[in-house]
C-alpha cells in the first residue's frame, strides 16, 4: 500500500486520505537526521540578517561601525556592498515552469534591503 500511495504522490494523483511513504521520516523518527545547524567547520563563520521593523519604510542610513567594534563580527554588508549579486532566484520544482518565472520575476527579491524596503 505504502509503495502505491508513493508512486500516487510523486505522480501528482490525489493523496488526501491515503498513507503516502516519505523519504524523510526515517533518519528524523531513528534521531540519524542531520541539520544545517549541526554542522562545523574549521574557521566557520556564522551570520546574522537584521530586517527593518517597519513595513514600506525608508532606509536613510545604516552605520555598522558599532557591529563592527563588536568582538568576533568580521563584516557588516548593506545592499551597497552586494549591488552586483542578481535578485533571489526561483526555487526549481512545483510552480517554477518557464510561465510562472516569467510571470513572478518582477517580484523577486534582492539579498538586502534596498532604499526602499516593500513588502
């Protein structure tokens, strides 16, 4: 049943009421999962976003010579100092088709706020 209700999902039928095998369970319910937050590195680095508390609001000025002093803090980035990166693509998979990217790219959005927050 299980390996049916898998072949169900992944085709895109309808699953609502049924058991459908996923990938993910074991290695979460057996505590052999890894997460992101488990791994370390030599020299790794860890970082940390601040967003604006106001919606539709203006960026004026960010002054990051206080993060900066802070011990440990090896850079502080605004917008200006990833202009050239591209916005945050697309996700591949559902919903992605070439229609769809077409139609959302308007909306995407850049690594760092911009003069003018949205959203």
């Amino acid at each position: 049943m299980a390996a049916s209700a898998y072949s169900a999902a992944s085709s895109g039928a309808n699953v609502v009421g049924r058991s459908v095998l996923r990938l993910e369970d074991p290695p979460l319910l057996t505590g052999t999962a890894s997460f992101v937050g488990d791994l370390s590195f030599p020299r790794q680095l860890h970082m940390r976003i601040v967003r604006s508390a106001y919606a539709h609001g203006r960026v004026v000025a960010i002054d990051g010579a206080a993060a900066l002093a802070a011990p440990g803090v090896i850079a502080v980035w605004t917008s200006r100092d990833i202009a050239d990166l591209p916005p945050i693509g697309l996700r591949g998979g559902l919903g992605t088709a070439a229609a769809d990217a077409a139609r959302l790219t308007p909306y995407l959005q850049s690594g760092l706020a911009q003069p003018a927050i949205s959203g």
